[in-house]
C-alpha cells in the first residue's frame, strides 16, 4: 500500500508585476532581474486576499480533480510561511470554509520546504488510517516584501497548490523521500520582527523589520549543495537513478540554482519543470503549482516518475519521489 497523490490543483491571484513595473519601484532592470533570477512576472494577491483565500481556491480545485468531497476529508496541513494570522491555523480557517467536519487540521512551518514536509507528515497520516488527506502550500510572501530592497523585492509572488492525499494499493504512489534541516545559519533568511524575540512595536515597523531580510548569494549556495542532496538521497532510498525521471520539479527560487542542481544530476533541462519566470518564487505554493502545471500540460502522466526537491529559511530542504 502507498500513499498517491489522487489531485492536484493550484490558484494563482490575477494582478500581475512584470520586471518593468520594477524598474519604476527600485534601482533595477529587467535585464538584471531576468538574468540573475530567471524571473519575468509575478503574481501579487489582492488587498483583501489574504493566504487562505489563495488555498481556499486550490483546494477546491485538487479536491475536484481528486473526485473527493470536503465532507470525506480526514485531515488538513498547511505549509505556510505567512499564515492570515499567528493564530488560529490557516487549516482551521479552511477546515471551516471548506465545509469538512470537524477533522484536525493544522500549520506546519519549514521556509519554501513546507509543503514538501507537509506532504512527508500527511503520507504519514495517509499509511495511518486518515484517508483522504489534504494537503497545502500556500503564501503570500509580498505581504512580508521589502518594496525598498532591491535585493529581494523582485523575487517574490503570491500563490497557492494542494493536492489530496490517499492511499492505494497499485503501482503509483510516495516512493522515498528525506527531509533535513539546519538552524545554523537561520539569520541568513529571516523575518526579524513580529514574533516572540521581537514583538511588533513602533520601533520595529520604523526599522523595517517585519520583512524578509535575505543574502541572496550565500544561500544561493546553500541551496544548490542542499536540493542535490535531497536529490541524491531520495532517489538512493528508492533504488532509482535520475536518468529514470521524467520530471524533476524544483523549488523555484532562481533559474541558476535549478541549472547548477540539474547539472549535477546529469539531468537535461527538457527533464525539469521551470515556471518562475512567470511566478517567481511562490514560497511553499512554488511546488504544487509546478506539479498542477505538470500534469495540466500532460509533463507528468500516469506511471512517470517525479522527484520534487525544495530548499527554504530554516535552513531546510527535502525530496520526495512518486510514480504518478
Ligand atoms: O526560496 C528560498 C531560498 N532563496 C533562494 O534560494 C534565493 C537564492 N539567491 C538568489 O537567488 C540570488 O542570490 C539573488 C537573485 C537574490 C541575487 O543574485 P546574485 O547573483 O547572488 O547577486 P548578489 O546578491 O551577489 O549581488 C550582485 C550585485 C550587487 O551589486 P554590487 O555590490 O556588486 O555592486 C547587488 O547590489 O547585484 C546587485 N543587485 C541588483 N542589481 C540590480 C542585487 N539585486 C539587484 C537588482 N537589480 N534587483
């Protein structure tokens, strides 16, 4: 028996910035940010959009494209690094939109790794008796963007991808996966303020610091080192070699990290799914809007093997390896 992915679906909200739109906002170029980062255009939420409205809509459509009811829900986790709000959970806010009874439901935090951790913990519940499991990457990291910083506003969009959880007992399903994680170097991406270290004040607003603070070139080379080791690991665990992929779906953070990690897994770039020019980097939505792109374009059908590899603040990173 084997937990397999039954649907997929992703949201994305409508309002669009393209590089230009930056070159009016900060020093920059579209040049620059298309060849340093890959990026093209980003999705941006609405102002009365917030990180569970963006689930709200991919559930609905991984749930219909599972075939599956709300009601026949046993559990949801979200992986998001901009929840509505500390507390209550986005899962409880959808559990209650969304029309399921009264299953549990909870956040789960790892950086832009969060939905593949989610992903690993409902496999979990999935092999347990939860049939049935939805699970969510959703954020809206231009809430937390720094619209003065060069440096990382042009990195970030909104969105959000779910897919439901069940188990099986045919050939396709979770095959291997491995998860990692490191606090040593955490100041290298962060969101200084707004926590229990340093609660939100007039000082910390004034500062500045309730945004994402990143030195981008440091972990640009933690996460290529990261995402070929979960790589390497996952496909080990599953006795699978790389040339057996037929997709390879990366966290999307910029196009030079997924060539370095497709380099080094001797993997052809028609093998991986790139979409960041036209969503930047989605956060913890970045991989199951990739997996929905793949399976709508027909990239991934029935029996292919895929491998998703993400990295995130923490730090963290992860694979998990499925036959569709
Ligand atoms: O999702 C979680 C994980 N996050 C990531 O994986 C992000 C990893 N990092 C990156 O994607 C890249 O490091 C960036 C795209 C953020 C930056 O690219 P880089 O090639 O590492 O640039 P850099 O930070 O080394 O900066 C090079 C130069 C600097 O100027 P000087 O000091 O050489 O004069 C920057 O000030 O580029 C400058 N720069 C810019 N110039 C124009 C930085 N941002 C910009 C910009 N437009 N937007």
């Amino acid at each position: 028996m084997r937990a397999y992915i039954a649907g997929v679906g992703s949201y994305t909200p409508d309002k669009i910035l393209n590089n230009f739109d930056f070159e009016k906002i900060v020093d920059t170029s579209d040049e620059w940010i298309r060849t340093r980062s890959g990026i093209q255009e980003r999705h941006i939420a609405a102002d009365n959009q917030a990180t569970s409205d963006l689930a709200f809509f991919a559930a609905k459509r991984a749930l219909k494209s599972a075939g599956v009811k709300s009601k026949n829900l046993s559990a949801i986790v979200v992986g998001t690094a901009t929840p509505d709000m500390p507390f209550p959970s986005t899962a409880c806010l959808l559990q209650k939109r969304l029309g399921a009874p009264s299953i549990f439901a909870f956040d789960i935090s790892a950086g832009c790794t969060g939905f593949l951790y989610a992903l690993g913990i409902a496999e979990n519940f999935v092999m347990n008796n939860y049939d049935n499991v939805l699970v969510i990457g959703a954020d809206t990291l231009t809430r937390i963007t720094d619209y003065t910083d060069r440096t990382t506003c042009v990195l970030f969009g909104d969105a959000a991808g779910a897919v439901v959880l069940k188990k099986g007992n045919s050939a396709s399903g979770i095959l291997a996966s491995h998860f990692a994680s490191d606090g040593s170097s955490w100041q290298l991406l962060h969101q200084p303020a707004g926590g229990s270290r340093m609660p939100p004040s007039h000082e910390t607003v004034d500062q500045r610091l309730h945004v994402i603070k990143m030195q981008g070139n440091e972990v640009f080379k933690l996460a290529v080192r990261a995402m070929c080791d979960a790589a390497v690991i996952t496909l080990k665990k599953a006795n699978v070699s790389a040339s057996q992929l037929k997709l390879l779906i990366p966290h999307q953070a910029n196009i030079r990290i997924i060539e370095a990690s497709a380099k080094r897994l001797h993997l052809p770039m028609d093998r991986v799914l790139v979409n960041l020019d036209r969503y930047g980097n989605t956060s913890t939505a970045s991989i199951p809007l990739a997996l929905d792109e793949a399976v709508r374009t027909g990239r991934v059908e029935k029996d292919d093997l895929v491998l998703m590899v993400a990295f995130g603040a923490g730090f963290t990173w992860g694979g998990v390896l499925f036959r569709y």
